[in-house]
C-alpha cells in the first residue's frame, strides 16, 4: 500500500476496475470522499493511475495501484492476493473496467467479438474471487457493476458491447438471488452517454444524434455516475439486485 499507516489499514476498502479514468477516476475519488482506501486497477497504462493515486493521497486519501489484465485467470487471482497483501480485506468491489470494438455484424470479426465479450468474463472470475474474500471474512459487502444504458436500448454497430453489458444486468439479477442472506448486496449502475474520453471522439453528428434523444439535453458527467456508485457503497441498504439508470431521461428502465 502507498500509504501503509494503521489508520489507512483501518478504513474500509474498495476496489475499482479501469479506475484511472473518466468514470472508474470519478468512483476513486467518490469514494475516497466517503472514507475507503481505494484500490485503483488499471490495465497497462500505469502513468494515469499513479497521477490519480498522488492526487487521492495530496488530500488526504489512500489508496493503492493494482495491475492486472481482467481477461487473464491468474493475473486476477494475483490481484485479489496483492489486495488482502495490501490492505486485508475488501468491502466494495466496482466492476468498472470495459472497452469496445465497434463494427456491423457482417464485417466484425471473431476474435474482435471475443476480445469483447472477454470483458464479461473477467468480471464474473473478479466477482467470484472477492466473494471468497467477502465469505471469509463473513462481513457484508458491496458489489456494484457498471453497465450501459445501450445494454437495455440497443445500438447499431456494437452488438457485442451491447451483448457484454445486458450480461452484467444480468449477472447483477441472478448474483443478487445467489447470495440471498448473506448480507452482500449486488446492484448494477448503468449509464447514460457520459462525456469521457470515448464519447468525445464520436462524430459532431453522432453526438447531435444522441443528445436529441436525451430530455436533459446534455451529456451525464463521470462524477453524477460515482454520485450513484458512493450511494450504493455506503447507503440503499434495502435496494438488491436492481438496475439504477444515469442517464438524463433518455431511458426508463
């Protein structure tokens, strides 16, 4: 752990996937304000994740890197090992990692759409390992999957992306039944068009396109995404195996 002090070890311990940016760096810093020792993962570019780490600790915060690829068994079984070497324990888990590969069903290829659906099964392994932990410990826990607004609508060019995050919704369903009285609570956050690094590089027309279709008139921003996520964290102790949509009315649920 970065900052290795008792009262560090003492705070309870949340897990981000993908948290150097955009909406997994807006959950860090959430929930760093609401009291955890955040672990922040990332995939291969360090640089971002140890800039959002010094900024946590330069307030106050703590927190700790942790790389692993999410489509590799043994790197997630490697970082749930370096998490409880770290900190002891986990309390939140923030599924949070994703890309995507967009192209039309008749031109994507195979390994492009399982490179994709990877992202799914990472998750599921990452989830399955933290139970363990959660179980161990016989404490409650927080497990919050964040999924897409285009897993319920649909979307032209990005079936499979579309396909991966209907899944999460899904395994956040089927987990939150699974773990009926084990006091671990399961929910899904499912945002809207955010504006971060993937939605900025879409067309002006594309945008234009997606805006008409939201009543607020603008996109969501990273931070009203972590507002929800800190929520669920450390609050909506009644809410189970829910969907909880961000997404500027575009979509009821």
């Amino acid at each position: 752990m970065t900052d290795t002090d008792k009262t560090a070890r003492e705070k309870p311990v949340a897990v981000v996937t993908g948290g150097a940016g955009g909406i997994g760096a807006a959950c860090c810093r959430a929930l760093c304000d609401k009291g955890f020792c955040v672990g922040v993962h990332f995939r291969k570019s360090r640089q971002p994740a140890e800039d959002l780490l010094a900024e946590i600790m330069e307030k106050g915060g703590s927190g700790f890197l942790l790389q692993a690829d999410l489509a590799s068994v043994s790197e997630i079984d490697a970082m749930v090992n370096e998490v409880k070497k770290q900190a002891g324990r986990i309390d939140v888990l923030v599924n949070n990692a994703g890309f995507t590969i967009n192209d039309m069903i008749l031109t994507m290829k195979i390994d492009d759409f399982d490179a994709q659906q990877s992202v799914g099964r990472g998750a599921w392994y990452l989830t399955k390992r933290v139970l363990r932990v959660f179980m161990f410990r016989r404490s409650s826990g927080r497990i919050i999957n964040i999924s897409s607004v285009v897993g319920h609508t649909g979307n032209a060019g990005q079936i499979p992306y579309t396909m991966e995050k209907a899944a999460m919704d899904a395994m956040t369903k089927s987990l939150a039944k699974e773990l009926a009285g084990r006091n671990i609570l399961v929910n899904s956050v499912a945002p809207g068009f955010i504006d971060t690094d993937m939605t900025e590089s879409l067309p002006e027309d594309i945008r234009e396109q997606i805006l008409s279709a939201v009543p607020l008139g603008r996109m969501g921003r990273a931070e009203e995404v972590a507002d929800v996520v800190a929520f669920l964290a450390t609050g909506g102790d009644y809410i189970q195996g829910s969907v909880i949509h961000v997404n500027g009315g575009m979509y009821g649920g």
